[in-house]
C-alpha cells in the first residue's frame, strides 16, 4: 500500500514548515534549517523547491511576498497543525523508546 505524501513528514520537510514560522525565500529557509539543527539538516535547493509548491498545494504554506525573483513563504494554521499532529506521534514514539529500553534496564 503506497503512502500517502505527507502523511508522515521526513525531518526535512518537518524542519521547512517549522523555519516558516515567519516569512522566509528560499535561501533563507536553508539557512534556518542548518541552524536550528546545528548543521545537521541540511536541506538542498533541489529538496526545497520541490517540496515548497507541494505544501502550498496542500495548503501548509503560502506565497506571501515576492522581492525581485524571491517569493517568500509563511505556513499557514493548517501548517501548524500539522506540525502538531507530528509532534504528538514524535511525543509518543519517545515515550515508548522509553519504556521498552531505559525503563526496563
């Protein structure tokens, strides 16, 4: 059964979304990422720029500014929520981490 996109988000894209918490262009959005996560995501433009129609497609961003060939992208309260519901399942994966290795040791 194929999954569906975006039912879970890979840390690349949960890391776009949440750079988004304000308005950001492209390179901005990359630069964010690297350093929220202190280089340890690091997201290229092929990933980006692929991924950001896709989320205003379905509705987590929007295109809120456009400075010469830099649009600038916010997410939206659908964003937010989802960024949510990932955290809730992120919340209870660690809680079950948990309990089966540290525990039980």
């Amino acid at each position: 059964m194929a999954r569906k996109e975006f039912e879970v988000l890979t840390p690349q894209m949960f890391y776009i979304l949440l750079a988004l918490n304000k308005p950001r262009h492209g390179y901005d959005i990359m630069a964010e990422v690297a350093k929220m996560t202190d280089n340890e995501i690091k997201i290229g433009a092929g990933t980006l720029y692929t991924l950001l129609p896709k989320f205003q497609n379905d509705g987590y961003i929007e295109l809120v500014d456009k400075q010469d060939r830099k649009k600038i992208y916010q997410i939206t309260n659908l964003g937010r929520k989802k960024l949510k519901d990932e955290m809730r399942k992120m919340n209870i994966m660690a809680i079950q981490y948990k309990k089966i290795f540290i525990d039980n040791h």
